[in-house]
C-alpha cells in the first residue's frame, strides 16, 4: 500500500477542509497561487454515499481533477457499514488517502452524531475508523479536536485514537464547545507530541488552529518539535498565497478572482450551483488595497458572472 503521508517532505502543510469552501472550484485556484502538499476535500456523509437519492450529491463532492492530486477524501457520519462502503470506492475517484472527520462542530452534523459528537461515542468511532481501515488500501487518517467541551479530554480522547493507528491524526487545538471563538491552545501541544510518541509513533501528528501561513507554520515547526505537518484554514482567507512566501499583488489577486469566476461558469454547466455562495470568497480577493470596500461591496450585489464581470471591467 502507498502512503501517502510517508512519501511528504516535512512539515507537510495541509489546506483544512472547509464546508461550502474547499470544493473543486477552490481548489484550483489555491493550485494556482501555491498549493499545498495534500488537499482535503469537503466533508461527505458516508450516509448519502450509502444511499441511492444521495449519491450523486455525494459524487459531487468527491469530483477530483489533476491539479488537486495528491488529494485525501474526508468523509464523516456514524454508521460503520457506510463508512466500510464509501471507502471502497475511493481509490477508484483519484484519492490518496481517506480521512475521517470526528472533529466537525456543526450542530447539524452533531445532531446527526458524526463530526465531533463521535469524541462522545468513543466505541462508536473505533468501529467506523477499524471499518474504514478495513475496506479500503488507501491510507486512513482522522481529523479531529482537543475535546467536545473541555480541552483537558484530549488526555482520554486522544488514545483511543491512537491505538487505531491511523496513518496521520489532525488535532484542531479547540474544543467543540469552544468553536474558533478562542485562540488556539498550543501550550497543549508537548503533551498531545508525547501521547503519539508513546502510543502511535508511526502516526503523522497534524496541528490545526490559528495557522496564519507558512511563514507561521515554521516558527511553529521549529518550536515544537516532533509535530510533522499542519493545516491552514481560516488563513486562507487572509492570504490565498498562504502555502508560499510570496506577496500577491493586486493584479494577481484579481486573476485569481477572474479564475474562480471561470471555474464557476464551467462548474456550473455541469451541476445547478447557487451564484450567492460565491460571493462568500470575494473578500479574499478583494482586500487589502486602496478602494477595495467599496469594489467589494459592488460585488456584493451582483446576480451572476456577467454582472460581477462588469463591475471588475469597470475599474
């Protein structure tokens, strides 16, 4: 079997699966201003997988091109069976890798009991990672977080992970209570480094959580020994160029909104896709230079590609 994550320079730097952000779309633009070493996909449900009404949504999610390579699947729910059928067919998609997410703190998903609801149901997460190892040559990773309400649960949490030997375990250095509204806690990383050590020394350590980019993420390299990659997510958002030490100027910024704005004509061909959640990714583009409030806010009520392209063509 291939790994992967063995086969990665260290730091292994990851751009964080993001719902309604890290589509293929996005993707393609990260690829062109500096990719990562590994992308994530968005989070599938196993379930709709499973299911003949939800597959194609499913698919849809999973749809990989050639820039994206080497790219892991991440998928999340809670009935092992799913787990065992969706990683069967994941090799065949293009996928370097599986990744189980049991860290997601979206009520939806944890009403559902995936995400991170699955770091109260220990037993029930075992289950699915072993059927997921099982059912698939792809190596397995788990993404997850320091607890569901305190971050000290990560010293019960974190083992019973561990002695699934996942091939890379993220850790986001919050709790699910805790969503992004406090800083991520790093002083914990000594001890999270020292559980690996002892009970899965094999498994990648990923750190996720305040990650700016990857200037940061040396600094961090260097002060915590032992951790093997990280992952941005909210970064991105700041800096699209992120993975690199390079400034973007405000004409690179605008070729890359003018490709997302391609990619979503292309994209859009294929599946019904709402214009409203692009405007989500326009602040990334559009930041940081004189008159940019007043160009996004234009943006902002724009209906389609041709108006957005009109107000771009009209600086």
């Amino acid at each position: 079997m291939n790994n992967i994550w063995q086969e990665l320079d260290e730091p292994i730097m990851i751009l964080a699966p993001m719902e309604g952000v890290t589509d293929v779309m996005f993707r393609q633009v990260i690829a062109r201003a500096g990719r990562p070493d590994l992308f994530f996909t968005e989070f599938t449900n196993v379930s709709s997988y499973a299911s003949e009404k939800g597959r194609s949504n499913a698919l849809e999610r999973l749809e990989v091109v050639e820039s994206d390579k080497p790219i892991i699947a991440q998928i999340w729910g809670k009935n092992p069976e799913h787990f065992s059928e969706t990683c069967q067919a994941l090799a065949s998609l293009g996928f370097s890798g599986v990744d189980l997410n049991f860290g997601c703190p979206d009520k939806h998903v944890n009403k559902a009991g995936g995400g991170a609801a699955m770091i109260r149901t220990p037993e029930l997460a075992v289950e699915c990672l072993k059927n997921a190892k099982n059912s698939t040559d792809l190596p397995v990773s788990v993404k997850t977080r320091l607890g569901y309400s305190k971050p000290e649960e990560f010293r019960e949490w974190l083992p019973v992970i561990l002695k699934e030997h996942p091939v890379a375990l993220t850790v986001h250095l919050r709790t699910k209570k805790e969503m992004s509204k406090v800083p991520a806690h790093y002083g914990l990383i000594p001890e999270i480094v020292g559980l690996r050590d002892e009970i899965g020394p094999e498994t990648k350590l990923i750190i996720n959580g305040d990650i700016r980019d990857k200037k940061h993420a040396m600094e961090l390299y260097k002060e915590y020994p032992g951790v093997d990659g990280f992952m941005i997510g909210r970064g991105v958002f700041a800096n699209p160029y992120c993975f690199t030490d390079h400034e973007a100027t405000r004409e690179e910024l605008m070729e890359l909104l003018n490709l997302h704005l391609d990619l979503y004509e292309k994209q859009s061909e294929k599946y019904y896709i709402s214009y409203e959640p692009l405007k989500h990714f326009f602040k990334i583009y559009i930041n940081n230079f004189p008159g940019a409030k007043e160009l996004r806010a234009k943006l902002m009520e724009t209906h389609s590609v041709d108006e957005a392209r009109a107000v771009i063509q009209g600086l």
